[in-house]
C-alpha cells in the first residue's frame, strides 16, 4: 500500500515538473512580475511613513509632589534628553502640558502625583499617570513603553528602600540620620533606573518603520515577493481536469490526496529555493551577516510561512470547486495575510483589539522573528504557536480530503 502510495505520488510530481519544462518561456514572467509589483508597494508605502529623522519626540514632565526628590527626578530625567537626539524633555506645569497636547506639540507628558514620594516610602503602591496625544498615537506608544519601564523600576527601588528603612528602625537609627540614609538609597536606586540601558538615557526607541525604512521595507518586500511566488506557482500547478479524465484517474485508485501532496512538494520545493536564494540576497544587499544558529532559525521560519500558507491554499482548493471563485478567494485570503504579517503596514499601526490576535497569525510570528533576527539581533525565535496552528491546518486538510474522497464514491 505505502508503495503505491509513493508511486502514484512520484507519478504526479513527474507529470509537474514536465509541465514545468512544457511552459518554461512564461516563467520569467512568473518571477518578474511579483517583483515589480512589490517594489511599487514599498516605494508607496516607504514614502509614506519616511519621517524627518531630525524631529525629535516631546516629552513633558509635571510635578505636582513638589518633593526634593521628585524634583531631583524632574531634573535628571530633563537632562537626560542631551543624549538622545530623538527625545526632548521639558518641564512643563500640569495647564501648560494639556494645552501643548491640545496643540500638538507635546507627545506625551508623565505627572508625578501628590503625595508621590511619601506613598513611595510608606509602601504604598505608586502610580505615575502617563498621558498621550490622540493625533501622535505612534510616538505615545514609544514613550508609554520606556516610561512604563521606568516606572517598574522605581517600584522595585520602592521594596529595597522600604527593607532599609524597616531594618534601619531596628537597629534605632535616629529620625534624621534615617532619612538622609534612606535618601542617599532613594538616590543611588534612582540613578541605576534611569542609568541602565534598559531606559532612557542608553536604550534605543526606535520604530523599524521609520527609523530604518530601507531595511524594515526591504524585509518586507521580500516577504510579499516570497508570497506572491509561492501563490503563483501554485496556481501554475492547478490543472482542471474534465470529469472523465478525474473519474478514470479514480478508478486507477489515484486519490485527490496523492494529487495534492505532489503539487504541494513541488511547488513548495521550488517557492524554498526561489525564497531562500532571494533572502541571501537581501542580506548581502542590507550588508547583514547572520550567524549560522540565525540562518538556521531564518530558515525554520521560512519554512514555517511557506508550509502554512501552502496548506490553507489546499483548504480552499478543497473546499470551492468553481475555479474563478477558488481563485478569488485564495486571492482575498493571501492579500489579508500579507497585510496583517506587517509586511505592507507595520502593525504599531493597527488598532489595539487587532494586533490582540496577530499572534495566532503563522505569518505575523514568521515575519516578526525574522525581523528581530535580522533587524535586531535577536537570538531566539518562538515557533510553537506556528507549529500548533499549522498542525490544525493540516489536520483540517487531511480530514476535508477524507471527506470529500469518501463522497465522491
């Protein structure tokens, strides 16, 4: 039976490689044409969300504590500004920051509250109200995420200062001498918060998309191309066949499943090749070196995308029968799936309740790994929820063929 198997499946791949041989003068075409459709979009979209990289990003600072030491933090904070070109901090009274945000020309201001400091030393959990601009959603976003960052690092210095000043009393330090010690600790803890890279004064606020269009766009592209490779091989693939050839390729016991299973080996072998060599290329293009564990996991996330894809385009070639109305489906599915990978539209764009659910997405995590990888380094991908969703996907595949196998008797 596994014999059979194998060879009516080895019979079908033959017959597409020959067919590829048959029509190699309008491959060309096939290759060609993906590429100039995808360099347009970029050109459009890069052109679009390209910003003026000496703009820097306004950052208001309110004190209404009043504290030395929220006073110490307001000026720390302000004069670490000097060494991020894309961030200009002010301090600003709590009026003066609504009307600038009103005017747009303040994307976000923090206000430490009334009471700040005391809370902080009585152990009372502390809160630090960060307010955006609706017309600078982008920029918030970035701030709201450093100055979270921020924020969680004081309430870790709140736990070590509160452990001082317990074992402090213990030992009956006097009053004053307890304060100005636990003041010194206040000052030391803040200093490493904002000192470290993880924050202001060291880490790197960058959006790919605007930052670094050439090399976010470039991925992207090729993203899209790799796609549109793939969707066109497989619809150079799909052959019509009229009800007496498919009843009598039946009755040799040649089942849909075996023809599937060859028009998806063979036109994912090619789109690996065509999406792998192209990769290569934009690397050496972007003047990117990986390392081999990074080819490696480039790869595995290649293969994921491809292998994810390729299975949904059989559910629909399943599950519709009209070609006009299959072609038009898989055309609208594979549109959606290059719009919401981030490939077309970063997806810090997105509304809230959408990025939500990107993470379901086998092509929103293949591309996002790939972009941290090649645009940031990154060490490490995460492939289990990929892996779970094409293990679905496939199991749906196998039972509609099933399905329809034992209809068509």
């Amino acid at each position: 039976m596994i014999m059979i198997f194998l060879k009516q499946t080895g019979l079908f791949i033959k017959n597409h490689i020959r067919q590829l041989k048959r029509k190699w003068y309008s491959l060309p075409l096939l290759f060609i044409f993906p590429l100039a459709l995808a360099g347009l979009m970029m050109v459009i979209v890069v052109s679009f969300f390209s910003q003026d990289e000496n703009e820097a990003i306004q950052l208001g600072l309110v004190d209404l504590d009043n504290s030395t030491e929220t006073e110490m933090m307001v000026q720390l904070l302000e004069q670490s500004s000097g060494f991020i070109d894309f961030l200009e901090v002010n301090q600003l009274s709590e009026e003066e920051a609504i009307e600038q945000i009103e005017l747009n020309n303040l994307s976000t201001y923090i206000a430490f509250p009334e009471g700040f400091i005391q809370d902080l030393y009585q152990g009372y959990s502390v809160e630090v109200p960060i307010v955006g601009n609706k017309k600078q959603l982008l920029e918030s976003y970035m701030m709201n995420e450093t100055l979270q960052s921020v924020v969680r690092h004081i309430r870790s210095s709140q736990a070590n200062i509160l452990a001082i000043n317990y074992y402090a009393k213990q030992f009956e330090m006097d009053d004053e001498e307890r304060n100005d010690f636990v003041f010194e600790q206040f000052q030391e803890f803040l200093m490493y918060t904002v000192g470290r890279d993880q924050v202001i004064r060291e880490r790197t606020l960058s959006n790919q998309a605007s930052s670094s269009p050439v090399a976010y766009f470039s991925l992207g592209g090729w993203f899209i191309i790799s796609s549109l490779w793939l969707f066109s091989l497989y619809y150079f693939f799909t052959k019509e066949n009229p009800a007496l050839i498919s009843q009598r390729i039946r009755l040799y016991g040649a089942t849909q499943l075996r023809q599937m299973l060859a028009k998806i080996m063979v036109t994912l072998v090619l789109s690996l090749m065509l999406a792998c060599l192209s990769f290569w290329a934009l690397l050496s293009f972007l003047n990117i070196e990986l390392n081999q564990e990074n080819i490696v996991r480039s790869f595995i996330l290649i293969i994921l995308y491809q292998v994810g894809f390729i299975i949904c385009l059989a559910i629909f070639e399943v599950l519709i029968s009209s070609l006009k109305l299959r072609l038009l489906t898989q055309i609208l599915f594979t549109s959606i799936l290059i719009i919401f990978s981030g490939a077309l539209i970063p997806t810090l764009y997105f509304p809230l309740g959408v990025q939500d659910y990107l993470p379901y997405s086998y092509a929103y995590n293949s591309l996002y790994w790939l972009q941290e990888i090649v645009l940031n380094g990154r060490h490490y991908a995460e492939y289990t929820s990929s892996l779970l969703l094409i293990g679905v996907l496939l199991f749906i595949l196998l039972g509609l063929l099933s399905w329809k196998e034992r209809r068509s008797i």
